[in-house]
C-alpha cells in the first residue's frame, strides 16, 4: 500500500469554522492543527483564518522551529521581535528559531486573514535533495 493520507482543509471561507489548537486552554475559533490529523513525521502544520481585527493575543518563539507562514486572504500584520511587517495575500515569512512573533488581522481588513502555518525542526534541509529518486521511463497516469 502507498504511504499516503488526504485530507480536505475545506474552502478557505469555511476554516473560521475549525475550533482547535494544540492545548484544550489555547484552543480557539479559526485554527485546525492538520498535523494532528495526519501521521506526520518532520513537519506541523495548522490552517487559520482570523476575522478583521482579531489577534493572537500573544507572543511566542521556538528553540528548535522554525515556521513558515504563508498569507492567503486578508490583510494583517505581524510582529517580529521589534518589527511589524504587513501581510496578505501572497506573503510568505519564514521565522527562524528564537524570533518572537504575534500576528493579527487589521481592523479594516476587506476578509479574514487566512493562513497556513508550517513548523519544522531537526536537521538542515539540503539545497539539492539527495534522496530523490526519478524515473523519466515511467508513463504519466493521466
């Protein structure tokens, strides 16, 4: 059998739905941690969508983490150590291990900040992935 799992995140419009988190005291409204409902190994990831002018509530960093946030619908901001940096739609930032962080969308947002948060830890990723294995004989399945 194939190592594989699908899940369905839903339309993005419907994610404010989720209620979630990692701990039943900092569940919330908006957020789906994906990786507790796949058998994931080296990665996390949670789906998020915050209505205008909601926030985090809260700062926070990682010893071992690193996050990748990726910015779908809305608008917002985040914080980064002693920056703010806007957010939208396309916006991609990767924080590295011991930056704090908080993010919120801004009052005036047209739509829910919608987000995908991806955390990994262990080893360095290698520039050119070494473990791939290609088969340029094999058909296409469509």
């Amino acid at each position: 059998m194939t190592d594989y799992q699908r899940i369905e995140l839903g339309a993005i419009d419907e994610w404010r739905n989720h209620y979630g988190g990692f701990r039943a005291t900092t569940s919330r409204d908006g957020r789906r941690v994906v990786d507790h409902e796949v058998d994931m190994q080296y990665i996390g990831l949670t789906a998020n969508s915050f209505i205008p002018g909601e926030e985090a509530g809260y700062w926070h960093s990682h010893a071992h983490l690193e996050e990748l946030y990726v910015f779908l619908t809305g608008r917002g901001e985040m914080g980064l150590d002693d920056e703010v940096v806007p957010v939208g739609p396309g916006t991609a930032i990767r924080v590295g291990q011991g930056v704090m962080r908080t993010w919120r969308a801004v009052p005036d947002s047209p739509e829910p900040l919608t987000w995908l948060c991806i955390r990994a830890g262990g080893t360095e990723l290698e520039t050119f992935p070494s473990d791939a294995t290609r088969d340029e004989e094999r058909p296409s399945p469509w």
